[in-house]
C-alpha cells in the first residue's frame, strides 16, 4: 500500500476517534452540569460559573492535546518521506553512475575495438619477410587509424566530463605510443601538410597531436601548413 493511502486512512481513523471523544466529552458535560444547576426563586436553573471554567478549561486542554498528537503524527510521516526520498535519491544515484560507467565502457569498447584491428592489420602488412608493402593498402589503413583518433577526440572532446576522462586517461597515452612508431607520425604530418580540415577543427586537432608528438618523441610535428 502507498505512503499516501496509509496517511488518508490514518488521518480518516484518527478523525472519526476525535469526533466519538468530542460526543463522549459532550455527554458528560451535560450530564454534569444538569447534576450541578440550581434552581432560583424564580424557578430558573442556573450554572455554577466555577464548573462552566472547569469545563471550558478541560475542553481547551483536550483540544490542545489533539494538536500535538496531529502535529506527532504529521512530524513522523513527513520523517518517513524524507527517509524515503533520500534512499530513492541513492537508488537513482546508484542507478546513474552505472549508466555512466556502462556508456563509458560501450563507447571505450567500440573505439578500441576497431583501433586494434587497424594496427593489427597494419603489423601484418609492414612485418612481411619479403619486404613487399602494399603502400596503397597500408596507406588506406593508417587514414582510417587516425580518423578514429579524430572520432575518439572529437567525441570525447564534446561528449561531456565523462568521455573526457577517457581521452585524457586511456587514448592520449595509446596515441602517443603510436606516434613513436615514424608510419604513423609521418601520416598524420602528411593529413595535417594536406590541409585536411578535420571537420573544421584543423587547428585544435594539430594542436592536440602535436603537443603529443613532444610527449613521445621530444619532437613536434613537421608541418608545412598552419
């Protein structure tokens, strides 16, 4: 049963027993102050006015009684509600730090997933005994390398906090390693010497690569284009 329904059948109940107490009370009033009234000359009953202050004080201190019991039982649902809204809060903070961490390893997943495919492809065509590269092929393969280093940027860079991290901590080191190897460096030197735009974002992009060019090599890019 919901919260809320407890709290309309437990006001509902404590309504009904206010009212059977308010009638009871009632009564014995009545009863007391027909037992209490005296009869003047004139044939007129009146009330003893210590009795009426006696009554009109216990009506005062019953009604003030019913407050605070309102007032306990409100205190205490409004208690549980706040108990519940903070594990509810928890629950959904639980729930989105695993969303978070599931985007983060779904989109880690798919990138490295093609990027050691890449480089798997590219050690087999360049570690051939007979030293017969396809330079076409392999030309092909290293394009793609590195349009998915400028998707894992590119994405990471605008996908929030979050994909940042994982540029920052995992793809910039890879990066950088792959820039040791002098096939890769002269790739992306010859991408960026070309003027490929790099969907407008040319300058960030070289920026960012060259600055991990020092990093690996203690050499920036050669570069004959701004």
């Amino acid at each position: 049963m919901k919260s809320k329904e407890i709290f309309k059948i437990t006001k509902m109940v404590s309504t009904l027993v206010r009212i059977f107490m308010l009638v009871i009370a009632a009564l014995l009033i009545t009863s007391t102050v027909y037992a209490q009234t005296e009869q003047t000359p004139q044939g007129q009953y009146t009330i003893d006015p210590i009795l009426l202050s006696a009554i009109a004080n216990i009506i005062t201190a019953f009604i003030a009684l019913l407050t605070v019991i309102i007032y306990i039982k409100h205190t205490l649902y409004l208690s549980k509600q706040t108990i519940n809204a903070e594990k509810q809060l928890k629950i959904l903070e639980f729930r989105l730090e695993n969303d978070r961490l599931s985007r983060q390893m779904s989109f880690h997943s798919e990138f490295q997933k093609k990027l050691r495919e890449i480089q798997v492809q590219i050690s087999k065509l360049t570690a051939k005994s007979d030293n017969t590269i396809d330079n076409k092929q392999l030309d092909i393969l290293l394009n793609q390398y590195w349009s998915l280093v400028f998707d894992e940027w590119f994405t990471c860079r605008n996908g929030g906090p979050d994909l940042k991290l994982l540029w920052d901590k995992y793809y910039k080191p890879a990066v950088s390693f792959a820039l040791q190897n002098t096939l890769y460096k002269q790739k992306i030197e010859k991408e960026f010497n070309n003027g490929r735009s790099f969907l407008g974002l040319h300058r960030e992009f070289k920026k960012e690569i060259n600055e991990l060019s020092w990093e690996a090599t203690k050499q920036g890019l050669i570069s004959n284009y701004i």
